[in-house]
C-alpha cells in the first residue's frame, strides 16, 4: 500500500536538501543515500521504491555546479541529468509514484524575459541541456511535475553580483516551504522570487557586495534576461 504522506528525495545531501529537511508538515520525507538508491542503476532504484512505497518521489539528485563541468564531462552530466532522470521516470510510472523534478530556468533562451510555461525553450549552456534532457522523459508520464527553479544559497555567498542580469532568485529556505503547496500540481511551474537583477537580490542582504557585469557579446555569456512569468505560481500559493 502507497504512504499518502511519504515522499522520497533523491539528492539528500545536497543543498536545497539541508533546507527542506528543516521544514516542519505532514509529509514523511526519506532521503535514501547513494548506496540505497543510485539514479544510474536501475536495480537500486526500483528495490528501494518498491520497499518504501511513496506516493511521491522529489527528484533533487544531479550534476549542477560549477557548471563548467558540464563541458568538461559531457559523459558524466548526461548519465547523472538525462539517463538517471530516465531511470526514475520509467520505474515511477511502473509503481504509479508521482515524481516531481527540480529542472531550472536556464531552460529558457533568456534573451527578452519574463518567460511562461509554454514559451519554447533554447538552452544557453550545457548544464542547462542536460535539465531539458531530464524534462523531456518526465513530460512523457503524466504523473509529473516540473519545477523550472531559479534558486540560491543564504547568505549571498559572492563578493560581487551582476547588476546588468534581472532573473528571479529565491533562497533555498523559502523554496521548501513552497515545495508542500504544490505537490498535488502537476506539469510544468515556474519557480522563483521577485523579478530584478542579482545585485539588487544580493544587495538587500548583503550590503558590502559590489557591483560587476556581463559581456553578452562574449561566448556562452551568461543571458542578461532569463527571469520568468511567475503568475501560475503566485496563484498557487497566495
């Protein structure tokens, strides 16, 4: 029998993890470790599920930063952020356990702004790729909701902050208490905080970080508009 209130996280140990752990609700959250339930073998995969038997399985598990790894180790990237994703889509379908998957805004061009859910999207570098990678066997199960996540660690942890960059960061804290209100959602939601630039984001809680900005005339610059419409989201949650 399925647990209503049990969800199982993969990616335990990470960041965003550390804040969702110290969230207080209803909901039963596990954290296997890697020897328990490895996203790139299946085998781990469906004997720790078909144990625990959650309704939900927040999928938080990958390779992220630096994202220089990425074209460093295509390799790598592609089995933790395409297949492995792959490997839970398939046995959660299987077991009919709703997954729900942190991909990130650098799906989206970021080239003009304030993107929606039904934009098309155009990765700007390869770490990006390997989300939308993730994304696309997720969007064949129906059972599934994508959160594309703009997201950042309190404090503000760099000395300088791009002033000419407006995107939608959220700290990892108030990210989990979001995380409870949109469980039963399911396709895609766009996930962040107000619209403005890093600098300003950075700026209100630490005021000695200076100002610094992109070349978008450079290779692979970082977009200067990849912030989102985040109207479904605010009405969820209000």
């Amino acid at each position: 029998m399925i647990a209503n209130n049990k969800i199982v996280v993969t990616g335990g140990s990470g960041r965003f993890a550390s804040s969702l752990k110290r969230i207080k609700c209803k909901y039963n959250f596990i954290y296997p470790k890697k020897n328990e339930l490895d996203i790139t073998k299946i085998n781990t995969i469906v004997r720790y599920l078909k144990k625990e038997r959650p309704k939900y399985l927040l999928h938080l598990a990958g390779l992220s930063r630096p994202m220089i790894q990425h074209k460093k180790d295509i390799k790598k990237s592609i089995n933790l952020n395409i297949i492995g994703t792959a490997n839970l889509v398939s046995i959660c379908s299987n077991l009919n356990i709703k997954l729900i998957y942190f991909s990130t805004s650098y799906v989206y061009q970021g080239t003009r702004g304030n993107y929606n859910e039904i934009d098309p999207v155009l990765p700007w570098n390869n770490y990006a790729w390997s989300k939308l990678g993730g994304e696309c066997s997720v969007q064949m199960y129906n059972n599934s909701l994508i959160l594309r996540v703009c997201m950042t660690e309190k404090p503000f942890i760099h000395k300088t902050a791009f002033a000419n960059v407006k995107l939608n960061f959220i700290f990892h804290e108030d990210l989990a208490k979001i995380i409870i209100k949109v469980l039963h959602k399911k396709g895609i939601i766009n996930v962040g905080g107000k619209t403005r630039t890093v600098y300003n984001f950075a700026k209100e809680y630490n005021p000695k970080v200076k100002k610094s900005y992109i070349n978008n005339k450079s290779t692979n610059a970082f977009p200067l508009k990849p912030y989102m419409d985040l109207h479904k989201l605010n009405k969820i949650i209000k």
